[in-house]
C-alpha cells in the first residue's frame, strides 16, 4: 500500500515574530526556520512519519529551495522517482507568525515552474494505496482517472477556490476541502448541506475542514456530521496543520480504520502540529499517535 503525493511543493522561510511590524519598520524575529511546504509534500512527509510507505511526483527546480526541498523528502525515504527537476526556479513563500496572537501573513514567490508532464503520468509507481492531489497541476484528472483504474483511492485536498473540479471531484474516492473551496463552489449553502453535495458528486467521503473549528463530515449512504478539532496546549503556529491532518487522514485510512478513528487521527496530528513553528511535528510516529487517539476516545465518542 503506498501513498504517492502529486502537487506543488514550495520552500517555506517561516518567521516568529512577537508581534507584526508597522509599514516602513524593522524587527528582529524570534525564529526562523526553512522547511518544505506545499499541501501535497507536507502531507507526504506526515504520512511517512506515521510509517506510510510513500512517493512524491511534481516539480522542482535545480536551485537552491529547490534542493532542500529533495533533501527533507528524502531525508524522510520518500521515494522521488517520479520527480520532473527543471532549470526554473522552485517556488519560495514567507510566512510571518504573530506570537501573541498566533495569525499568520503569507508572501509567495511562485517560481517559474512548469506543470508536471503529462507523459510522466503513466510512469508513476501505480498500484494499491492512494493517490493524493491538490488540484492545481492539470494532468491531476489524468493521473486520478489512472489511478481508478489501478484499483487505487483518490484522495483531493482543495484547500482553497479552484475552477472547475468537478470531473475531478467526481473521480476522487476521498475529498477533503476547506471552508473557502466549499463557499466558492456553493456559494451561500448551509454547511451540512454542501459536505452532501459533495458526497452526491461521486466521493466515498467528504471532509470540509475549518480549523480550530473541526470539519463537517459526510460518507456516501449517511448523514453530514460535525466531527470536532482537537486542541493541545501551547498552540505556537497553525502553518501546515491542515495539510498534516490530510497526511494522518490518509495514512488512517490506508490502515483500514472506520471513518470515525481515521477522522481522530487526523484531528490529533493536525493538533499536534500547532505545537511547533511551520508544522513540523518532531517524534511523529504512529504509536505516539495511536497512544493519544485512545486516550482522547472519549473526546472523539
């Protein structure tokens, strides 16, 4: 069973700063880290921390960002054969965290990068597992509809307005979106409603995250739900949290957990990530994991 991510990836520079700077001034951050971002790598990466066996297709340049992003992919034994690497430049974003108030600005360089090759697709490692998208590359209905015939599940994170999905929503076994994906798309629909709609367009499962707020959840043949998000203590920045959940949420699901634990372990890995600066979540492995989804049942019941 593999997980193979095919998206963007970006080099993040994430600042910690006490509190934003006025126009025309300086400060001095409190920390900074570099780390790889992107939906689909930090899921990837998630994933495989949990012991998810796991591949990374899209691609990057041959600069600088473009190298620590292969070196943290493969530091974490993602497998990058299918990596398309170019002599354009990989995209950079700069992310400003606000301590005192835990908000966040975001700046992004996109880069020059082209769009995955189409006829890369078919040499993806196909087989079974899931195939993880986030929609922005245009070969993702190609590669879905591939993916199908590979027996695979389609997992689509949509983390914000997208034109046209619905082919591809249709082709997806798994969809998780955000609240401003799910307001472009049904503009002005109740929540419960839309996370229906969605389920009615062909996915097994529909997730509509709202951060610190849970998601609103619906399976084929059920009813919309709301499942809550899971708070830890010393919350330090909330960058990457959504796309770790989605890591742990297809890892779960691969294990063959019922949807209510698979939605458990997302929710705590995407807590768990609010701990530290950027997303990273150090000592993330499935036993850590597992330990405090039981321990937090009740929580979940």
């Amino acid at each position: 069973m593999r997980l193979i991510g095919l998206g963007h990836a970006v080099l993040d520079h994430v600042l910690l700063v006490e509190t934003f700077p006025d126009l025309d001034s300086k400060t001095l951050a409190r920390q900074g880290l570099l780390c790889t971002g992107g939906p689909v790598p930090r899921a990837v990466l998630s994933a495989a921390a949990l012991g998810q066996d796991t591949a990374f297709a899209g691609c990057l340049g041959r600069d600088e960002a473009g190298l620590q992003v292969r070196r943290d992919l493969e530091a974490a034994g993602v497998d990058l054969g299918a990596l398309h690497i170019v002599d354009q430049a990989t995209p950079r974003a700069s992310i400003w965290v606000e301590a005192r108030h835990g908000k966040r600005t975001v700046v992004l360089d996109r880069g020059g990068l082209p769009d995955y090759p189409a006829h890369l697709v078919e040499a993806l490692p196909w087989g079974s597992g899931m195939l993880l998208l986030d929609g922005k590359e245009p070969v993702g209905l190609l590669a879905a509809q591939r993916a199908r015939q590979a027996g695979m599940d389609v997992m689509l994170d949509l983390g914000g307005p997208r034109e046209d999905m619905t082919e591809l929503v249709s082709t997806a076994t798994v969809v998780a979106v955000s609240k401003a994906f799910i307001m472009h798309a049904y503009p002005g629909l109740d929540l419960m409603v839309a996370v229906e709609n969605l389920v009615q367009a062909g996915p097994r499962l529909a997730v509509i995250t709202l951060g610190a707020g849970g998601a609103v959840v619906c399976e084929q043949g059920g009813q919309a739900m709301w499942f809550p998000a899971w708070h830890p203590g010393g919350v330090v920045d909330s960058t990457g949290a959504g796309d770790v959940y989605h890591g742990a949420l297809a890892w779960a699901l691969l294990q063959g957990f019922a949807t209510r634990k698979a939605l458990a372990c997302a929710a705590v890995a995407g807590g768990m990530a609010c701990r530290q600066l950027g997303g990273a979540v150090p000592g993330l492995d499935q036993n850590t994991l597992l330990a405090q989804v039981d321990a937090a049942a009740e929580f979940f019941a």
